[in-house]
C-alpha cells in the first residue's frame, strides 16, 4: 500500500530527482520501478547490506568507511553537514558553571558504550568532570553503574539536550566511544564549536581527526590508554586539531553537504541526457 500511494505521488510531481535517506526509504524507492527520473541514495550507516542501493542511479557515502566498501557504478563521498546552532540560545540542561568539563553526546544505547566511557573515567578519575547528554534505554544502568562506581561527583548524566552547541562551545573535550558509527554529528558539532575531539575509531573520526586523537581499537581498554595520554595535555590536544576546525568550517556545513550533493544531482542528470 505504501509503495503504491508513493508511486501515486511520484506520477504527480513528477520530480526530476527522487533521493532516499537510510536503507528503509532506499528500499522503497528502489520498488517503485522507472518514471524517467534519476535517483539517488545515502547511505549513513555500517548496514551488512546495501542491495537496495544497487538500483539506484547514484550513491552517496557520509564517511570513507563507507564509501571504500561500496561497488556501485556512481558512489559520491559528500560529509554529514549541519547549520550551527546559536550557542547563546537556551539549553535544556543548565550548562556547568566548572573551570573544565568532558562531554559525550548521543542515544544511550549499547552501540554507543558509554558503560566503557564511563568506566574508564572513573578509573583514571582526570581533574574535570564528565558529563553524558542524551536519552535512552540504558538510561538506569548507566545511572546504575555511576553510583556502584562512587563516581557520582564527576560523572553526571543530565538527559536530553535540545541545544548541545551551547555546551560544547564551553566544554575542554568531547568524548565519542561508540563501537561503530556512520559519521557522527557530534563530531561535527564539536568541531564546528572548536571542541577537540578524542574518539574511537570509527567512520568519521578516521576521516577527520589526527592518529594521536584515536584509540587503537573500539575496547575499554583502548579508549582508557587514549584518555589516559590526551587529557594531561588538553591545550596541547587543541592546537593539534586546529587543522580539523578549519577543515570542519569548510566542509561540513549545512551549505557545504547542499552544494555538493546538488553538484551530484546534475552530474547524474547529464550522464541520462547522454544515455
């Protein structure tokens, strides 16, 4: 029914490009057949399968993790973008009136591994305190593993935050320890505020950040080593990223990922007038 009703709406509009976001809207868009006008797909995440892209006239990767294991015939690299918030503008969570604070942003989900992010803080117990912004289903357990470690002074998980630009324009570090990503928004959120980063390695950070930024492996113990290294230099941790702010200013914007998936569009729109 659902393939049907969009079948109806593509013969109406009759749009020159009809572009999917994810595997699900990729797939639909691949079972409607043929109406004469180019499509397009992005792929955001590490799915074990993309067949549905295969039918598809164009590809677009967010990160070369992604990219590099794709074999379609027109696969684009264009980085996730986003319009910079208004750091000045209202948070959901009081920002933390502290000298220094680490922050961690995202879903509160298993592929994320704050219980490893957490657990390593409150091994090493660094000088500043860490705080986790988000919602989700390992909300308690989190809360949980805070208390049964007497972390509760230094690590604070305050919920949902509407507007984390705000905190990370005042934050010393942000902290992503996830165990796969597509390309992470919070990087590119931190980096647009010229928050250093230090991460996992994962699609994204492997594009953009410094070899002594990453751990060496997605473990506890490697995010511990990593944290253990780069929070005793946090100024030096700065300069050695001044390259990625820059960078992050220029391609991954909101206008940046528009003008370069618009250049696609066309780019797939001349190789149909020629066939």
């Amino acid at each position: 029914m659902l393939k049907l009703r969009l079948r109806q709406i593509i013969r109406k509009l009759s749009p020159d490009v009809l572009h999917a976001q994810g595997n699900k809207a990729a797939a639909l868009l691949s079972g409607t057949g043929r109406h004469g006008n180019i499509t397009v797909g992005t792929i955001h995440g590490t799915k074990t399968s993309h067949k549905d892209f295969c039918k598809l006239d164009g590809v677009i990767a967010v990160s070369t993790g992604i990219y590099q294991r794709l074999s379609h015939a027109n696969t684009k690299l264009i980085y996730n973008g986003v319009k910079p918030q208004n750091d000045g503008a209202r948070t959901t969570n009081a920002i933390p009136d502290v000298q220094a604070f680490a922050l961690a942003i995202g879903r509160l989900e298993p592929v994320k591994q704050f219980d490893n992010l957490i657990s390593a803080w409150a091994a090493l117990k660094p000088p500043l305190p860490l705080y986790i912004l988000g919602d989700g289903s390992r909300m308690d357990l989190l809360k949980a593993q805070v208390q049964r470690l007497g972390a509760e002074t230094f690590i604070k998980l305050p919920g949902y935050e509407d507007n984390p630009a705000a905190w990370l324009q005042q934050a010393s570090v942000c902290v992503i320890s996830s165990e796969r990503e597509g390309f992470p928004y919070a990087l590119v959120e931190a980096l647009l505020a010229r928050c250093p980063v230090l991460s996992t390695p994962v699609n994204g950070a492997l594009d953009l950040l410094p070899a002594e930024s990453l751990a060496d492996s997605t473990s506890l113990n490697a995010l511990q080593t990593l944290l253990s290294v780069q929070l005793a230099g946090l100024g030096g941790l700065k300069k050695s990223q001044e390259a990625c702010f820059g960078r992050a200013s220029r391609e991954l914007t909101l206008e940046a990922m528009a003008s370069r998936t618009e250049a696609f569009y066309y780019e797939l729109l001349g190789k149909k007038s020629v066939d």
